[in-house]
C-alpha cells in the first residue's frame, strides 16, 4: 500500500501500489519530472520561511499553526516542518500543504484594550484560534470564545492578537468594533500639539467640556501666563485621548524599548538607547537628536490610541504579544 497526499483538500489516501505512478508534466514536447523543473519564480515561500498553516473542520479554517518550510514543491505546494507538538508531546509529522492552506505569520499588533465582540485569535494548545472576546476583565485578561467549537477560556492579552487576514497578497486587519462615544466631560485625558517643539509629547488635562466639536480642556501642569492659574486651551477632537494604562514593568525596560519620559510637563517618545542599570536609562528623542538619563519611575511604555483601542507601539523593535 503507498499512503498518498492530496495538498488541496488535505486528504491521505492508501492506493495499491499498481494504482499509483509517478506524475509528469507534459512541456515543449516532452515529459518531465516536477522535481527536474525550475521552481515556479511566483513560489512565494523558500526553504526556511516562517508561515503559519490553517487547521480546518470541514472547509472553515479554524486555527493557524506555526511551522517553517522545509522545500517547495513544484509550483502550489509546500513541506513543513511544524514548530509544535502534539498534546502527547510527540511531534507533529511534516505535511505536504497546498499554498491555499498557508500564510506568511501577521504582524505583531497588540492590543491593549480589547472589547466584547472583537474578532480575535487566541493561542491554545500550540496554534492560534479564531474567536471573539465575550467579557472583559481587570489586569488585561479576557474571556474568549473558539468561533467554532470549544467552550469559553479565560486568556491573558499576551495569548491574544487581533485577527488578521491574508488577502491578494496583504494583510488586511478584520473589521473590528470602533469607539463612538465621546470623552466624558470631567474624565482626565491626555493631549498632544502638531506645534514645532511639541511633536510626540503628550500633556496631561482635564476635558471640561465640548466647545463646537472641538474640548476644552485645563492642563495638570502647563501655566497660564501669570504662571499660576491652569492653562486652558480649545483643542481638535483628534488632538485628544484618554490617559493610557498604567503597565507593570516589572523585569525593567530593555534596549530599543519605545517609552514616553515624563519630562518638560509632559511625557515625550523616546527610545531606550542605554540601560545604566536596572533602575537607569539613557532615552534617545527622534524629535530634537537629544539623549538624556531618567530613572524608571519617569518611564512608561508607549502606545497609541488607534479606533478607540491601545495599540502597543514599537512593532518593529519589539514582538510583543
């Protein structure tokens, strides 16, 4: 008997050995051997890629597991590699994938602030399933539910990313619930100036009130000329968020870290260009080529206020999540 893998549909299929022969290619007159024939050059992946192959319950996908490519074969599939296991702990065997079941590994996005009814991927049992949040709770954890099967889990925000798609070649990020509502008149927020000198700092206020669809608000610590009385100031909507979440740090902040530094009344962008210590930091600012020390209770993460969610910054120095 010869076990027999179709890539397309994911089925292996024991023949006789006198039902099966080898597959040529008929080209310019001539039968070839795929394995003699130059790789198709529109073959997106190569030995060694890092992809992420789909799990599927009937045609649905229901997962995304990790695994590298060990070669490809002719022009539509694949071998891989998986870099996981089994729940037994064995090893998970080497597949033969049809490019219609494989993906580069998405972006890096994490999110900070999921809500009820976000499309999400949640990390079990060594893959990423689809599923939605059905409750938030304190200290960034979540409950999710599996789209497809499975009961309710509770995860933690580092075991969940936003669900991501991969479409004609790019990534397109899964239509997600948008903030609406507006501050609260009262609630403390944070605001930031496209004035030179004040580009990537952020201030912290008070939203006294909408002023035609602009916020008034009274600044903590920026003066009014007598340099006593707050500092008000109507600004663009857009030019104001609320105050980002306070993140334990608890292993100190690492080289390259993207991180605000309360400086100048404000918290500015930086990145940590030194660790002095575990309690000391050189901060590099983009902005003015400035490099300056703080200690650890003047840092915080930076993140970005993007469709009413806090988005962890630094994708590109950092694969967090």
């Amino acid at each position: 008997m010869v076990a027999v893998c179709f890539p397309e549909t994911r089925e292996v299929v024991e023949f006789d050995a006198a039902d099966v022969r080898p597959h040529l290619e008929w080209v310019a007159g001539e039968w070839l051997s795929p394995e003699k024939m130059e790789i198709s050059k529109t073959m997106p992946y190569t030995k060694g890629s890092q992809v992420e192959v789909a799990k599927l319950e009937g045609n649905p996908v229901v997962a995304w597991f990790s695994a590298i490519v060990e070669k490809a074969i002719w022009k539509n599939s694949v071998l891989v590699d998986y870099n996981c296991s089994k729940s037994d702990g064995s090893a998970l065997p080497k597949e033969i994938i049809h490019l219609n079941h494989i993906r580069p590994c998405p972006p890096h996005a994490s999110s900070f602030s999921f809500r009820i009814n976000d499309e999400v991927e949640g990390f079990q049992g060594n893959g990423w399933w689809l599923g939605v949040i059905t409750e938030v709770h304190p200290e960034f954890s979540y409950t999710f539910q599996p789209a497809h099967s499975g009961k309710e889990v509770q995860l933690d925000q580092k075991t969940l990313r936003l669900r991501y798609d991969w479409i004609d070649g790019q990534w397109q990020q899964v239509s997600q619930n948008v903030l609406t509502e507006k501050i609260g008149e009262g609630s403390k927020v944070e605001v930031t100036s496209n004035d030179e000198g004040f580009c990537g700092a952020w201030f912290q206020a008070t939203a006294v009130k909408y002023v035609n669809n602009k916020i008034l608000v009274e600044y903590d610590a920026l003066k009014a000329d007598d340099e006593i009385t707050p500092l008000t100031e109507t600004i663009e909507v857009q030019h104001v968020r609320p105050c980002p979440p306070d993140i334990t740090v608890s292993s100190g902040f690492n080289l390259l870290d993207e991180v605000d530094a309360c400086w100048n009344d404000g918290w500015w962008v930086g990145v940590i260009s030194k660790v002095i210590s575990d309690q000391r930091y050189m901060v590099y600012f983009r902005s003015t080529g400035e490099e300056i020390e703080f200690g650890h209770e003047q840092l915080r993460f930076h993140c970005d206020w993007v469709g009413g969610r806090w988005m962890r910054a630094s994708l590109g120095l950092e694969a967090w999540g």
